[in-house]
C-alpha cells in the first residue's frame, strides 16, 4: 500500500472513531437536517460509561463544560456508537436525539455527519487524488 493511501486510511479511520454527534444542550428543532438519501442503515451499539469517560470521548474541541451524550459513526464498521452516563440514565428524548444522529441527521447548521458520509463514500470509490483506486 502507497504511503498516501496508508495516510488517507489511517485518517479516515481516525475521524470516523472521533466523529461526535452531539454535545451539551438538546434542543427541539435541534436536528432540522435531514440525512442523505443514501444514508446506510447503521447498527446501533449503546455504551454506558462515568461521566468522565463521556467528556473525554465526546468533547474533541474542549469547549463544553458538560456533555450529557454522544454518537460516534463509523462507516467502516456501519455503526453508530452511542455514549451515555451510567450514573444518570438519560431522558428519552436525549435517547431519540442520539438515535437521530445514528440515522444521518446533523444539527441544525452543521454537515459532520452528511460530509462523512460523502467522504467515505469518495474513499470506497476510490476518488483519491492520483486517481488510483484503494
């Protein structure tokens, strides 16, 4: 394997493992996007960790103080990690706004989800950019 497609699998794999759904605050008209058409049905793997473990998984950019959820999409696998508190077991709207995510839906004003999808499916296609397949 070329070193660029080693790098550009390493990286793929690295922001899939790193890609939070969501954060601190649940709003209603939160997930206003839908997902693409051809968003895959994912698998749904539920976790339940201390509330330490959830802001080191899902607060990648430090700037929430608290996070009460998370989903983490992995299209190499096809599934959707959802993280909540073990101490505190999470209303079922947060429950429904994590699912949301599983099922490509972006907050309002964001594409993370949406723009994964497309770059995984770039990847698999082989759009690299030497036009080489992986």
């Amino acid at each position: 394997m070329s070193q660029v497609l080693f790098y550009f699998r390493n990286a793929l794999l690295v922001f899939a493992l790193f890609l939070s759904g969501c954060a601190s605050l649940i709003l209603d008209n939160d997930l206003d996007n839908p997902p693409p058409p051809d968003f895959p049905k994912l698998t749904v793997v539920e976790h339940y960790v201390t509330q330490k473990e959830i802001n080191d998984r899902c607060n990648n950019d430090g700037k929430y103080a608290l996070i009460h959820a998370c989903t983490e999409v992995d299209f190499e696998r096809m599934v959707a990690d959802i993280w909540f508190d073990k101490d505190s077991p999470p209303p079922k709207s947060l429950i429904k706004h994590e699912l949301e995510h599983s099922r490509g839906h972006d907050h309002f004003g964001d594409s993370v989800i949406r723009d994964a999808w497309e770059n995984f499916k770039r990847s698999k296609r082989g759009d690299l950019p030497d036009g080489r397949s992986p």
